[in-house]
C-alpha cells in the first residue's frame, strides 16, 4: 500500500498523559468517532469498547491517546509545562502496556476540542492551527494523529493497515514480555538458573520455569513467626548465581538468620543460621559471627564442600566484620558489615582493635595462613567495596579510593555527601554512589545526577550491569535504570519495581512491576 494510501487511513497520537485543566482554551470543537477496525499495539490487541481513552477518528484519520502509559509503552516521553506547554519526545523508554479499562461502554460518536497552547515535537514546534490533521483533545487528553510525518519520521514507529487486521503499530523501543506467576503473593521475585523463585499463599516458596511459569511447585514452607500467628519474613537474593532464600526466626537479640540455599532440581539446603555473615572465594568459605553483643575473635574460614570445622583466623585482639566506635566516655556501639573481600589468601574486612580504649573500625588485611593482622589505611571507614587492586571507601560521607597496600590514597570529588546506607557500587571502572542530601544517583566525575529529580530506594551489580530503582513519587522520567560496563543505560522504564524484584539472567532484565503484579521481561540493549 502506498505511502499517501496508509496515511489517510489513520494517524497516531502519541499517549503523554492528561493536560492539567485549564491549561489550555478550546480553539473550537470537532466531531470524532471510534474506529470500526481492530487496532494492535505492539502486538497487544487495544480494547475499544470500554477504554477510557479510545483510540478515535477525525476526518477518516485515526488518532492515538497521549497517555502517560501509551506514550511510555511507544517509547516517547511527553512534558507539560505551562509556558511551553506540550513537549513530545522520542527517548527509547519502555514500560509495560496498560489498558485504561473504564466502567461504561463507549459510544459510537462524541466531541472534541482543537486545541490552541504551544506543542513541540523533538524539540521541533508544531503549528496546530495550520496542520491538515491538527493535534486534538478528548476526555482532558490529548489525541495526536498519525501522519506519516509524525509517526515515522518523527517518532519512528512502523505502521500497517489493512482489512484482516486492521491497525498495526509497532515502536522502535525495547519490546516486553509479560509473565503471570502461578500463586506469587507478595515480595520478592528473582531468576537464577532459568527458574523463577518467589513467595506464594500460606508461606510457600514456589519455583517456576522461565518457559512455563504456569508449572510452578512449592519448594520450601517457611515456618510459623514465633512471636505472631504469620510467617516469618524472608528474603530472596542471587549469589555467585545461585538462588538463596533467608529468613528470621524470633526476637531481635534472642533470634536466629537462616540461610537456604534452592537448587534448580527443587532440594533446598540450610548452609547456615546465627547472626552471621558469609562469602564463599573459590573453594574457601569466609565467615564473621555477628551476635549481639559483638566478641573478638569472631573471623573464621573453612574449606567448600567437605566437611572441615570453621577455624578462626585473625587476632583475638579484634572484632571484625562491624563498622564500630569505643568512645572516650567509655560507650562503644556500631552495626554489622557484609564487606568481606579476598585476594590472594588475604582477607580484606573491617575491624576494630578492642585493646584500646578508644577506635573507630578500619580495613585490615587478614592472612588466611598466617593470621598476621595488618591495617590497610588510617581512614575511618563506614563500608568500603573492593574491585580488583583498588578499595572505595566511605568515610563520614566522604568517598576514598585506597590501593591494597594501602601506599597510595585520595578522597575522590563527589557532588555532595556519600550515603553509607547504599554504599558504593563499581562497575567496568565506573564508581556510582547515592548523594546522601538529595537521594539521586551518580558517578565519580560526571556531572549532575544520572536520573535528575530520581530518588534511589535500590541498588546492585547483577551479571555485568548496574540496576538501579528509584522511588515512584518523585520528579524523575525513570523508575528502573540499567547500565552496562561502558557506563551505557541499556534499559529504562517508568514502570516501579523494588530492588529485590529486579534480576537479570543471560543478559535479559526481569522486573515485577507494582502496579500490575506482573513480571516484565526483556533483552537488554548492546
């Protein structure tokens, strides 16, 4: 079918969301009507009937609904600003389809308005007044038509008509998968090993093959909560590609963490329980006891796979694995670190010298053989991460890069102070931190934040990328983000996920977006 044919069967509006009331006055009122012909987005058939914002017809043109959702799902980003008024971008985000279902049944004719304030596309005005097909408005939104101008070369998009299957659109954006998990409840969701793994009813964990999700099977029954008639809150996290599921058991001082590990062949494992932290290097496991209140003597190791004791290594002189203070009033006090790091038969940890009257934990170097105890550097450390030769560390908000040896050692220039509660993420050379006063996400020595307005509630490395989760009331486009080693965002969406419900598995991302209760999948950009 000829360009011009295809043209005047229908045009495209773009879904950016609904225009403030009174942001704008009528330039006067048209007649449209709903279309008689199927309409796919994206290969999601479009329900009509019932929508709240159908797709419509003016003048033998078909015009889309600029909503929030609909432009997000075509991967264009539209701003409402009262001077410049409508602005229509195309960014490449993605986000998940939603239907807008509505309680009455549409009917065949209604009015709408020609509106009349500012709208640019790309950054390109737009003469509403003088378009053929002008950009129109119904139900407080706007409807934009699609042309052939608009559409393609603007847009991007690719469009299709003809009698079998009527209007067929498709996007240039990332395009997602949408998973129904058979008895998911609440909480986290993870992949690992080609399996879903998540919570079900009655305090099951169910596993689920990425093929055939509908096949899911409990794999484990947490138990009874001993302070409550539920079930014991639990968590469920990917380590060096495995899935583990943990959980706690009773009070705050007199309780105990278990540590489970779920295999792909659906047996379960409990590898460890106490208030503990443990990383397996090889085939050395390293492991710190964390009870409260903290001892010395608490770092210990012990041979993968046989069935060897721990042995504690170290100096009985130390409390490791606590970023902790002995004060000059004689207080002392302080919270767990899960920063266990190893190299070469060195042990990289926290720790504080409990001879003295007053220190503040540091990084210390651990020889597994020899349990010679040396300080890495002077600087007061809160968390610190290691990445090949180099250690970032976070003191008092400030951030610190430091060499193993501890010879070499700079504070690196951030754009305010570094939050220790999300610590310090390296990824292909790149340090990302979370600014302690405005909660957004950056990187050392680039400038301003990597979402302006978002605020981190999310962050980890996960197979070679850095996802990162942003709250959903705040000013940001983007809700999840994912970049690569180069520094690249290969993936964002202004669909909200929680941290724990984000994994990537084989270089494709799965989220379980809040709002649907749905997981969303797809490829990841080179």
């Amino acid at each position: 079918m000829k360009r011009k044919l295809v043209t005047a069967f229908m045009i495209l509006v773009l879904a950016v969301g609904v225009i403030p009331s009174g942001a704008f006055a009528a330039g006067g009122g048209v007649r449209v009507s709903l279309p008689g012909f199927d309409v796919l987005l994206n290969g999601v058939k479009v329900e009509n009937e019932y929508r709240q914002y159908p797709l419509i017809v003016y003048r033998d043109i078909t015009y889309f609904p600029m909503t929030y959702f609909d432009c997000r799902f075509l991967g264009v980003e539209t701003r409402w600003d009262q001077n410049k008024g409508l602005e229509i971008d195309k960014t490449g985000i993605t986000g998940a389809y939603r239907n807008y279902e509505g309680k009455s049944k549409n009917a065949v004719g209604y009015a709408a308005t020609v509106p009349d304030f500012e709208v640019s596309i790309n950054g390109k005005a737009v003469n509403n007044a003088q378009e053929e097909y002008p950009l129109l408005v119904f139900r407080d939104v706007t409807y934009f038509p699609m042309t052939w101008r608009f559409c393609v070369e603007e847009l991007g998009w690719e469009y299709n008509f003809d009698a079998a299957d009527g209007l067929v659109i498709n996007s240039s954006n990332q395009r997602l998968e949408k998973y129904v998990l058979r008895e998911y409840a609440d909480g986290p969701v993870i992949v690992s090993g080609g399996y879903f793994y998540y919570g079900g009813p009655e305090g099951g964990i169910y596993q689920a093959p990425l093929d055939k999700p509908k096949d899911a099977r409990k794999i484990y029954q947490l138990p009874l909560w001993s302070y409550g008639d539920s079930y014991v809150p639990y968590g469920l996290s990917k380590k060096d590609g495995e899935a583990w599921l943990d959980y706690h058991q009773g009070g705050a001082a007199m309780g105990t963490d278990f540590y489970i590990r779920l295999n792909p062949d659906g047996t379960t494992q409990e590898v460890e329980r106490g208030y503990l932290t443990f990383k397996n290097f090889g085939n050395i496991t390293v492991k710190v006891d964390q009870w409260a209140p903290p001892v010395r003597n608490n770092l210990m190791i012990k041979p993968n796979g046989g069935q060897e004791e721990y042995r504690t290594v170290g100096s009985s002189d130390y409390q490791y694995g606590w970023d902790y203070e002995l004060r000059e009033d004689g207080s002392q006090g302080g919270s767990p670190s899960k920063d266990i790091y190893m190299k070469d038969g060195i042990i990289y940890i926290l720790a504080v010298d409990k001879t003295k009257e007053t220190d503040q934990s540091r990084i210390y170097s651990v020889n597994i053989l020899t349990s010679e105890t040396e300080r890495v550097s002077d600087v007061r450390v809160n968390t610190f991460k290691m990445d090949g030769d180099t250690i970032y560390a976070i003191s008092g908000g400030d951030l610190y890069q430091i060499s193993l040896d501890g010879s070499v050692q700079s504070r690196l220039e951030t754009a305010g102070p570094v939050s220790r509660g999300f610590g310090i993420q390296v990824l292909g050379g790149n340090i990302y931190y979370v600014n302690g006063d405005d909660s957004g996400l950056y990187a050392v020595g680039k400038d301003g934040s990597l979402n302006p307005g978002g605020r981190v509630n999310g962050l980890k490395i996960e197979q070679d990328h850095l996802i990162c989760t942003f709250e959903e009331d705040n000013n940001s486009p983007y809700r999840i983000m994912v970049f690569d080693k180069t520094g690249g965002v290969v993936f964002k969406t202004s669909d909200v996920a929680k941290i724990n419900a984000v994994s990537i598995e084989n270089g494709r991302l799965y989220y379980m977006e809040n709002a649907e209760g749905a997981v969303y999948s797809t490829d990841l950009a080179d």
